[in-house]
C-alpha cells in the first residue's frame, strides 16, 4: 500500500515496490547508442525501433561501436542509407501535419512516431560516417492518410530492399549487424502499415 508523507512516497514503501518491479538500471541500446533506464531493456527500443537483444548495461557499453574501418563500397551504403532515412523521414514529417490538420489523431500519432525513428537511424548512419546528422528539407505528400499509408508501405518496402543488399554486400560484421537490425525495425513498419491499409485498424 503507497504511503505518502508530505507528498512522497516512503522509503519502505519504494524498498517493497523495488523488489516487486526489480532494480533499476540502465541499458544502452547497440543500434542507436541511445540510453535506456529501467528495471529491463525494452522489447524494442523506444528510440529507433531494434530489438531487445541489441541492448546492454551502461558499464558494458562499447565506446567503439561506431568506429568502424569502411570499405569504399560499405560508405557508399551507409551515404544511400543517409539519404533514404531522411527522405522517409521529411515525408513522415509532412503526413504527421496533413494528419494533425484532419484531426486524425491515430495517424497524427504512427507518423509522428515513425519520423523520430528514421531520424534515429539517420543520427545513427551519420556516427557510423563521423558526420553531423544532416537537417530534414520539406517533402511533399497526400493529402489523405490512407493515401500517405499506401505511400509509407512502399518506402518502407524499397528500404527493407536495400538494407537487404547494403547488409550481404558488407564485409565488416557490425555493418552486417547494423543493416540487418534496420531489415527488421522497417519490416515492422512495412506490418503498421500493412493493418492500417487493410482496415484492420479502426480509427
């Protein structure tokens, strides 16, 4: 039972909640490089989408996760990835405002959520490039929603392609790693997407 005194919680009450919920720690995510706290890593990673494997405690961190030699071909793959997270993501960006302007607050919501992924693997790609992650220029899109749905699924097919080709051409195994964590975090959406499309969703 919470016992609150002038307004906090006891420490008796936070000792027998701890061991209920379990210590609380802090994780960093492999893919994005992002922090996590809680008493266990996510499912998926709240910030860029990868799964609960690539998770770590803080203190195992690698602090050359990112610094990776690259081959020619394999910058090459991360610049076309570069481009294409930003693309998806400037239009996600503009379909969060046409959905905001309808008042379809579902939509409003999966896009919103989906910029901030691709923009996380944009920051990501540009760590692995040692550069500052580029800005978002405007991008056109519908109108409608189910319309910008349509259009997500097949962004999101073309991207699930190339990191697909990006992931086998690479010679350096964390590169393997990196494209082969985005083939599953897009094939996710490409399944958001897919629901909305089919009317498995009711908004």
């Amino acid at each position: 039972m919470s016992v609150t005194i002038g307004g906090y919680v006891t420490k008796k009450f936070k000792i027998e909640l701890g061991e209920k919920m379990g210590k609380i720690k802090v994780y960093r995510c492999r893919i994005c490089g992002d922090p996590y706290i809680g008493s266990e890593p996510p499912t998926q990673c709240p910030f860029c989408g990868a799964d609960q494997r690539f998770f770590v405690e803080a203190q195992d961190w690698n602090t050359g996760e990112f610094n990776v030699e690259l081959s020619d071909a394999s910058r090459k793959n991360l610049e076309a990835a570069l481009k294409l997270e930003l693309d998806n993501a400037a239009f996600y960006n503009c379909a969060k405002n046409n959905a905001d302007k309808e008042k379809d607050h579902y939509s409003l919501a999966k896009f919103k959520a989906l910029m901030k992924v691709e923009r996380e693997h944009a920051s990501a790609i540009s760590k692995f490039l040692k550069i500052s992650r580029p800005e978002l220029d405007k991008k056109a899109c519908n109108a409608d929603s189910k319309a910008n749905s349509k259009e997500g699924f097949d962004r999101e097919d073309r991207a699930i392609k190339a990191y697909a080709k990006f992931r086998d051409e690479a010679k350096e195994p964390r590169l393997k790693e990196f494209f082969g964590a985005l083939v599953e975090i897009e094939t996710d959406h490409l399944d958001l997407h897919s629901e909305y499309i089919q009317g498995e969703i009711s908004i």
